[in-house]
C-alpha cells in the first residue's frame, strides 16, 4: 500500500529555494509514476511535473520550467521537487502522487499535502 508523505514546506521569500520531499512509507512505489501538483489559493489543482519510474521527466506550466526540478531516489522511496527562484504566484500547497498508469496526469495516490508560502 502507498502512503506518500509530503514535507519541506514553508514560508520563504520572492527569490528563495525550497526543496520539498515526499516519501512513500509504504515502501512499494519504486515502479510508480510519480508526480507534484499544486493548488494556489482559491484555484484548481494544476500539475507541476512527474518522473517515470525510468526517470522520464515531464514538467507542466512553462512558469516552473529551468526553476523546478523533479527527481526521485528510488533506494529511499522518495520524490523531491527543488523549487528556484521562488514567487509570490508560486504560493500554493502541493501535492505528491503516485500511481501506475501510463498517463502523466493521472494518479491513484496522494500526499496530504505541504503549504508553500512565497512573500514579495
């Protein structure tokens, strides 16, 4: 059974880093698509990028592309997305998922997510 657990989240200011991890403590996921979505205040969920479990990367919006970076360390069961160049429209809570189909935006296993808070 996946049970993804988000952290790394927080305040930081416009230009900051965050490094936000998420691990599987079910320990099962290393032949899972993995993925980041995040959901800003007030709007829908968007997905932000995924990693095939070969490592095949996908990102989403062209606004987190050469910023974001989704990789994954199968040994510990963990996906991490490094944040760069932080904004205020980056405030959000995301989410990790996990999920085996083929499709890059669908999952079948979610974080409960962790609050990104950009200050200008």
């Amino acid at each position: 059974q996946v049970q993804l657990v988000e952290s790394g989240g927080g305040l930081v200011q416009t230009g900051g880093s965050l490094r936000l991890s998420c691990e599987d403590s079910g320990r099962t996921f290393t032949t899972y698509r993995l993925g980041w979505f995040r959901q800003p205040p007030g709007k829908e969920r968007e997905f932000v990028a995924s990693i095939g479990w070969t490592g095949g990367i996908i990102y989403g919006a062209d606004s987190v592309k050469g910023r974001f970076t989704i990789s994954r360390d199968n040994a510990k069961n963990t996906v991490y997305l490094q944040m760069n160049s932080l904004k205020p429209e980056d405030t959000a809570v995301y989410y990790c998922a996990a999920g085996r189909s083929l499709n890059p935006y669908i999952y079948d296993y979610w974080g409960q997510g962790t609050q990104v808070t950009v200050s200008s």
